[in-house]
C-alpha cells in the first residue's frame, strides 16, 4: 500500500481508484494506437514492459537480444506544465449507487488524469473543496505523490456542505504557472459568481476542462408516483408529481446546463456534461481524441499526453 | 331504508382524514433525494396548482373507503313492509267486503274499496314463500272467488275482478266460509284476515274457530261518513190522470246532524243506459224535509214517450257514498192475479171472497177476481178481467188461484179441471161448507195440504179466552188487529197437517187454516161464506184474503219489485227458451242457460235495471212483462262504522310490520374490496420504488 498512513476504508477505496484507474489508462493507451511520447526526449529513463498499444519503434532490441524480453525504451523530457486536478467534495456529488456516485465517478475521472499524467511525468496537483478548500496537494510528479494524489481523490469523506465553486478562487489565484486544470463537478452552483474562478483561469491561458458530472436520474427525473423531493445539501424538500413536471424540470436542467457551458466556453474553457452511467473510458479517451480547439478562443497549450 | 345506528354516520366525518392528508400531501409520499432540488423547486413553484392535490384516484379510493365504513357501522337496511308477522309460510284467507257501504269515497277520493283492494295486495306480496291465499267476498251472499292455493296469481286475478256491488254486508258469513276454507290447509299456520269497513250492525262477536287466527282491518275509520241514501222507490199509476206517475220516495239520513231537508228528483232514463244517465231529461223535482232521518217524497210526473223506467236522483247531497243517491224505479203496472172462485149451483158461497178480491181489485189493481158455477166450471167473468160477454171456453184459462168456496167438483170432468189446473202451477184454495161430508174432499185429498176428515160441532169456548190461535206458519197473517182472535166458529172441518204448515188453529188446536206454499195449495176449516163461522165479519178478513191470494199465486217470471244483489230470485222460464241474455246496466251482455227451467241471478251486483231477452225457437225476444231492478240494500246507507266488540280493541296495523333487511354485508364488503385495492396499489408502489432511482435519504 502507499506509505500515507490510511484506514481500512480508505485503503480499500484506494485500492479500488487505482484498479480502476489502470484500467482506464490501459485502456486509454490502447485506444490511442499511437504513443503520444513518441520522440519526446533524448534521456533515457528507464526499461518497461512492452504493452499491447506501445509502439513498436519504441522496442529496445538490444535488450531483447540479452533478455529475451521485450521492453520498450522511455526518456525524459522536460516538463513545462502541470496538471491540476480539482474534485467538487460537496455533499451533491454523493448521489449515485456505486459506481455510479457522482464522486466516486469524477474521482475516478480525475485519477485516469492523474494516472496519465504520471505516466509521462508531469507533475500532479489536487484540490477538494466544497464551500471552501478541503485539501490540496501541490504540483509533484514523484511516485509517493501520486499516492498521496490517489490517496486524496480516494477518500472524498466531506461533510455536509454545498457546491460553490467560488471557492476555487484563492487557489485560482495561486496558480502562477499555465497548467492543465480538470475540474469535475455536478456544478450545481446556481451563484451567477461560480464559475468566475474557472473563466479568470481559463483568461489567464490555463487550459481548462470541466466535466460536469451528473446522473441520468438527475437529467431524466423518473417515477411517476408523487415524491417528497430532498436536497443533499440543506435546501428544503420539495414535493412533485415526477410525471407533471418532468418536461419543465429536464427544460430548467438543460437551460442551466447551457448557461454553465455557454459561459465556460466564452472563457474559453471546455465543458463536457458527463453522465455516470457513460464508462469512464470512452470519457477520457473522448476528452484526449477530441481535444482540438479548446473553448472558443481556442487552444493555448496543448499536453503532451494530450 | 333505514339505520340501525345513525349516530355511527358521524363517522364519516373521518373522511377529512383522507382529503388532508392528501392535500397536505405528507403521507404515503414517497421521499427520494435529488441533488438538483433547487431546480426542481423553481418549477413546482410555477406549477403549484397542478400538484396540489396527489394521488387523486387514491384519495377516491380512501374516501369511499371511510364512507362505506361509516355506513357500514350504522347498520344500514332494507325496510319491506310484512304484512303479517315474520313472513313465514302461512295458509291465509282475506275476507274483502264488497257490500255498497266500501263504495264511500274518502278525502283523497280513493274509495274504500280500493283502499281494502289494495290492501289485500300488499298482503299476498308479503307473503312467504309457500303460503296459501283465498279470497272470500263478503257482500251477500259470501262468495269464494279465489280457492286457497298457493298460485298466488289466482288471488291476484280475483283482486282485479272484484268490485263493489250493491250487497248487505255479512262479514260473519264470509267469516265462517273463510274458515271453513281453511280446513284442508296443509300449513300449521292458518289465518283469516278481514278487510272491511265495517259499517254493519253486529252485536256479536265474530266467529273464530280453534287453529285459525282472526284479524280484523277496519278500513276508512277516518271518515267521513255523512250520508243520505234512498230506501225505498216506488212507482204507481197516477189515478187522477191518464198515462201520469208517481213515485214515493224513502230517504234516510245517516249523518249527524242530518241535514234539515233533501231535494228528490226524477229524471228519465234511456233503456240500456246505466247510472248516472246521460243526457237526462228533469222530470220533477221536489224538497222533503228530514224529520227523523228519514225524508218521504213523492213525485208525480208523465214519462215522455211512454218510457219504461225513470231515474230517482238526490240532489246536492255532497255526501260520502254517492252509490246510493241513485236508484232505477221500473214504470211497470204491477202484475195482477187472477182469482177463479167456484160456487156450487144456485148458492152464493163464494160472495163474500169475491167481494173481498174485488175491494182489492179495485184498490190495487192487483187482483183480478171471476166466479163460475162449479157444475160447469164456467161462468160469466165479472170486473176488468172480461169486460165483454165474449165466451170463454176454458174458464181456468189464464188464472192464478182457484177457490173452491163450498163447492167440490162431483164430475170426472171437473175434478179433472181441477187437477189439471193444479198440477199445472195454479193455486188452490178449499174451503167447506157446513154440510160437506167426510167424502166430498176425498177425491181432492191428494190435492190439498192436509187429511180432511168430517165437519163437527165446534166445542163450546170461553167468551173471555181467544177463540183462534196463530199457529206455526202465522206470518202469512196480517199485523195488527184483525179480529180473527176472538172469531165465532159453529162448526169445522178436521184437519190433521203438519204444524208448520198451520197458519191458524182453534184454541183446542184442530188447525183452521193450513198453506203450503212451496205447492201453493191452502184448505180452510171453516167455509168462507157465513154459515160456519163469522169470519166475513171480521176485520182481517180482507187481508187475509189478499196475503192468501198472494201466496197462493202463481209467481211472475220475474220479481215485480226492485231486489238486492245476492237476493234475487231465480228467472223462472219457459221449457222452450234455451238462452236468456241480461243487458246489465253498464251495456254488458250476460248470457245464460235457463237450468231446470230456472236461470240464477244472485250473481249480479251493479245496481240499476236489467233488460233481458230470451231465446226461443231460434228467435230473440225482450221479456217486458216485469221490470228487473237492482237497488242498494238500504241497510248499506249508514256508513259509521260498527265493529263487532272484539275487533274494535285490534290494531288495524297490529299485525303489520317492518322486516329489516341488514346490508351492511355490503358495506363491509365494498370496504374489504377497496383494502384489497389499496394493498394491491400499495405493493405496484412498492415495485416501483424499488427502481434504481428511487432511494430515501
């Protein structure tokens, strides 16, 4: 297990993010046919494993003449970004079963992300917050930090508290050096101010993604018995006949959608609305193939993992 | 329909519990958690109207629920009326007065009749199932016009035919036939229910017999029960002018205070047309004051046209039965008997019974009286019967009563008219003279109505003690002082007759005078000249010899006086006529087989007149030579009602009642029903929250 001291729960939540994780990496290198370090750098680093995926050019055949074995060759470059990840914590993302609980999916969202990133050494940051920052970790692309980044996105164990992304703010400010910043969020921030710190970074040449992650039972509301409606984070219950309000409620979601992606995009940030029942590999494999002019202003940096 | 407990509805006020819940919309309501909440709240605070109300169909249910629960707990039933006790199978008789008196017509212008008909319906639907019903009429005579059976469709049908007619009551009668009709009933239970109203005198009780329950309904107690009625109608030729009437006119007042006078008139009325005439001609109209409660009118007037019958109307009465107040009074000159009296040759026995008839002759018209020679049989007729000298060749031809005054036929020839005469129908009246012999009646004894034997010697009598008796047979006497009590008698004939055939007796009791009236024969003791006793002298003389005429006539073929349904005589016809129609008043045809010579007609009730028409040989003739007129009986005019001693302390409803038929079954099972259709809605629900989105926090 990772050296950061972790309960039994965590552990095993941990555990869990990275199997999934790998998963999702493995199966995102895959997708991709073609090894996007290819001729990064002259460094040699290190052997590994030949994967399915890798490319061939990348063989070491020497050392299969000595070994027997296949392993490609990797070598370091330099790294000019670094990628931010930031985890909406607030009691909202708690809604799902299982694998389909809103954290628990961006968590794992966020992890491939950081896997990726790890994989060609760049350096990770993460940040949770709800109505104010939880817990960050600054940028490193050690080995140990990945598991204490793992470790972080793992965990989500916040309180009760509600979405506002205002409270990136500080920590938008902080953010010196031009990065890649992930954010994933049900964004159910109705403060017409939330989105402020995303738009600034985004103005500021950050590249910024923001997957909205919500459930299909949150944009479909189904039943059709009335419903005692409850909130997840203190607002007052509402009581509604799913069958009567359905169409005004999916038109009210989808409006709020739109606005959140109309004013990310006019920051020049990229919205992507992710549903948790979607695998999270197309998600990343989509997000990484179909980055292309980011936001309407369009792309400023472009990772190399990307 | 009733509740057993009302109070038990206020339980449906509970029904509120549903409605508010549902309004309120807490319970049953299905919680789910839903991240979006703020959104959804903005549309359901722009849709609140909408969602104000759940489950609509539910809070249906659930408040048909708490109703049927809440009628349930009152107990609602059925309420049938039980026309006698628990509805059980029974043989049951109802006893229905059809008398005139159920004609009376109540405030609400249903008669009693009516109202007893209906009555009697009801019971026979009440009915359990396997009972028997009869229905006996109780008009007179009582009738059985439905026999117990348990084809209820019998009784019904007999209900729907029965009407009122103009009979005497005889609930006692009908009372006895009832039970009598019970006899045979195969069920324990066994019970005679009498619908009348009970306005009869009747002192006493009314019969039962063991086994067989009575129950007395007295109908119309209500009232009203004034009433004036016509007793008695007669017409008679007007003396004092050709082709003119009169007719007397008896009304009697049963109302208390009776009114202080009563306006008769008479008014003509077609052949065949029922009461009240239509287009009626006024024909005279008089006032007659009430003294008494009773009121005597006499009318004189000239039928136009030579009618046969007038109607007799009371006018302006307003009274409770107006089945009365009309009466058909026949313009029929009564029919006369023609007297025969026989004398022996040279004497004049027969003077004095000749004179006599002739007195009535000429008082009623009713007597047509002829003396002959008895050597001859023949003789010149004398009064209105021949007023020409015209011979006759049959002097018996045509007569009623033959009166043998002294003289007994000595040849073949005329003891063979005799004979003839006799056997044929007429009438025989013999008496002796002082000196006839014990053999001079012996060829006539089959004839007579007593063994004769020789004329004696009265005995000597005390002048203080009644010479005469009434004997057995008296009421062919007339009333009143007649004389005949302390009457002279010097000599008689001894009789030996049967005792109620003796109409008057010597105070040793050798019979005087003895009648047979079924054979209309009669032999006299004593002559009717006076030569064997003084009775010429005597006052009752004349009457006794009109009554002897009378009941020695050969009868009408119909009755020359008005009669009361269930009285009439039988219509004596002709051996020849082989059909005799009634036209009843209404214009309804009865037609009828004469029966031994003899047609029955104690079956017609509607009062009014009734022409008849007999065949004969093929041919269709009207028999005009007397009326037939059916009258109210005049006892049916006091319409108060009478109710024997023990029927008047029974409840008319006593034995009626109320079977509660509880339905609350219903209810209860109505209330499972919904249960079942809330559990079952309640486990769809239950299905459904089981999807995948539906999570409590």
């Amino acid at each position: 297990m990772e050296r950061t001291p972790l309960d039994a729960e965590l552990a095993e939540r941990v555990t869990a993010l990275r199997l999934e994780t790998a998963k999702v990496v493995e199966g995102v290198l895959s997708g991709l046919h073609r090894s996007p370090r290819r001729g990064a750098s002259v460094v040699f680093v290190e052997h590994r494993d030949y994967r399915p995926g890798d490319d061939p050019r990348l063989l070491d055949w020497r050392a299969f003449a000595r070994n027997d074995r296949h392993v490609t060759k990797h070598f370091e470059q330099e790294t000019a970004l670094s990628l931010h990840v930031w985890l909406d914590g607030s009691s909202s993302m708690r809604f799902g079963e299982g694998p389909e609980e809103k954290a628990r999916y961006a968590a794992t969202l966020l992890a491939s992300f950081v896997q990726l990133a790890h994989e060609q050494r760049d350096a990770v940051a993460a940040l949770v917050c709800d109505d104010e920052v939880r817990e960050a970790l600054p940028a490193r692309s050690s080995q140990a930090h990945l598991s204490a980044v793992m470790t972080l996105l793992a965990s989500r164990t916040l309180g009760r508290r509600r979405t506002s992304l205002s409270a990136l703010g500080p920590a938008a400010e902080r953010l010196t050096r031009r990065g890649v910043v992930i954010v994933a969020s049900d964004l159910l921030d109705f403060d017409e101010r939330a989105l402020e710190p995303l738009e600034r970074l985004a103005e500021r040449g950050h590249d910024v993604r923001v997957f909205q992650v919500l459930t299909r039972e949150e944009l479909e509301l189904p039943g059709d018995a009335p419903t005692r409606f409850e909130g997840l984070e203190g607002e007052p219950p509402v009581e509604a006949d799913p069958a009567q309000v359905r169409e005004a409620y999916r038109a009210e979601l989808e409006a709020h959608i739109a606005r959140m992606r109309e004013r990310l995009l006019d920051a020049g940030a990229e919205h992507r609305l992710v549903v948790t029942d979607e695998p999270i590999v197309e998600v990343v494999t989509r997000s990484l193939l179909e980055r292309g002019p980011a936001g309407r202003r369009g792309a400023r940096m472009r990772p190399r993992w990307a | 329909m009733g509740l057993s407990a009302p109070l038990a509805l206020a339980a449906a006020l509970f029904v509120a519990l549903p409605v508010i819940a549902h309004l309120v919309r807490r319970a049953d309501v299905e919680r789910r958690v839903l991240p979006s909440v703020a959104l959804l709240r903005r549309v359901v605070v722009r849709d609140r109207r909408r969602a104000r109300v759940t489950e609509p169909w539910l809070l249906a249910l659930r408040v048909v629920a708490v109703l049927a629960a809440a009628l349930a707990l009152a107990g609602p039933f059925l309420v049938e009326r039980v026309a006698y006790g628990d509805g059980s199978a029974l043989s049951l008789v109802i006893v229905l007065d059809d008398s005139a008196s159920m004609a009376r017509r109540e405030s609400g212008g249903e008669s009693v009749f009516d109202e007893a008909r209906d009555r009697a319906r009801a019971i026979i639907r009440s009915l359990g199932e396997g009972s028997e019903v009869a229905i006996v009429l109780a008009g007179a005579p009582p009738r059985v016009v439905a026999p117990r059976s348990t084809d209820r469709a019998i009784a019904s049908t007999a209900l729907d035919h029965a009407r009122v007619g103009a009979r005497r009551t005889d609930v006692p009668g009908a009372i006895a036939l009832a039970t009598r009709q019970l006899a045979g009933a195969h069920l324990a239970a066994r019970r005679v229910v009498v619908l009348s109203d009970f306005a009869f005198e009747s002192d006493a009780p009314l019969p039962s017999s063991g086994g067989v329950e009575l129950e007395a309904v007295p109908l119309g107690a209500s009232g009203p029960f004034d009433n004036l009625g016509i007793v008695d109608a007669r017409a008679s030729v007007d003396p004092l002018e050709r082709g003119a009437w009169s007719v007397v006119v008896e009304v009697q007042a049963a109302s208390d205070p009776a009114p202080p006078s009563v306006t008769v008139a008479i008014e003509t009325l077609a052949p065949g047309a029922g009461l009240p005439a239509p287009d009626a001609l006024e024909l005279a109209r008089v006032s007659a004051p009430i003294e008494g409660g009773r009121a005597r009118a006499t009318l004189r007037f000239t039928p136009p046209g030579g009618g046969d019958r007038v109607a007799v109307r009371l006018l302006d009465t307003r009274d409770a039965s107006p089945f009365d107040d009309e009466r058909v009074v026949a313009l029929e000159e009564p029919r006369a008997s023609r007297v025969v009296v026989v004398e022996p040759a040279g004497r004049h026995t027969g003077r004095f019974i000749a004179r006599a008839l002739a007195a009535l002759s000429s008082a009623s018209s009713s007597v047509l009286a002829s003396t002959i020679d008895v050597d001859g049989l023949s003789s010149v007729p004398s009064g209105r019967l021949a007023p020409s000298d015209a011979p006759q060749p049959d002097p018996l031809a045509g007569a009623d009563v033959l009166v043998l005054a002294s003289a007994v036929p000595s040849s073949g020839l005329g003891l063979e008219a005799v004979r003839g005469f006799v056997e044929g129908g007429g009438g025989l009246l013999v008496a002796p003279s002082a000196t006839t012999r014990a053999g001079d009646l012996a060829a006539l004894e089959a004839l007579l109505p007593a063994r004769v034997g020789a004329v004696e010697v009265a005995p000597p009598r005390d002048p203080a003690e009644p010479s005469v008796r009434r004997g057995a047979a008296g009421a062919l006497l007339p009333s009143g002082p007649t004389g005949l009590e302390t009457m002279a008698i010097r000599s008689l004939l001894r009789l030996e007759a049967p005792d109620d055939e003796v109409v008057l007796s010597s105070a040793a009791g050798s019979p005087l005078l003895v009648v047979d009236r079924e054979h209309r024969r009669a032999v006299l003791a004593i002559g009717l000249d006076d030569e064997m006793s003084d009775l010429p002298f005597r006052p009752g003389f004349l009457p006794l010899a009109a009554s002897l005429v009378h009941a020695l006539a050969r009868p009408g073929i119909l009755p020359d006086r008005p009669f009361i349904a269930g009285e009439a005589p039988s219509l004596a016809v002709d051996e020849g006529v082989t059909l005799v129609e009634l036209v009843t008043p209404s214009g309804e045809v009865l037609r009828r087989r004469p029966d031994h010579g003899a047609v029955s007609l104690d079956d017609l009730a509607d009062p009014g007149a009734y022409t008849l028409r007999a065949e004969a040989n093929g041919q269709l003739r009207v028999l005009t030579d007397a009326a037939l007129v059916l009258v109210p009986p005049a006892e049916e005019i006091d319409l108060r009602p009478h109710p024997p001693a023990d029927a008047a302390t029974r409840d008319p409803d006593a034995r009626e009642g109320e079977a509660h038929h509880a339905i609350a079954r219903w209810f209860f099972l109505a209330l499972g029903l919904l249960a079942a259709l809330e559990g079952f809605w309640r486990h769809q629900a239950w299905l459904a929250r089981r999807a995948p989105w539906r999570r409590v926090a």
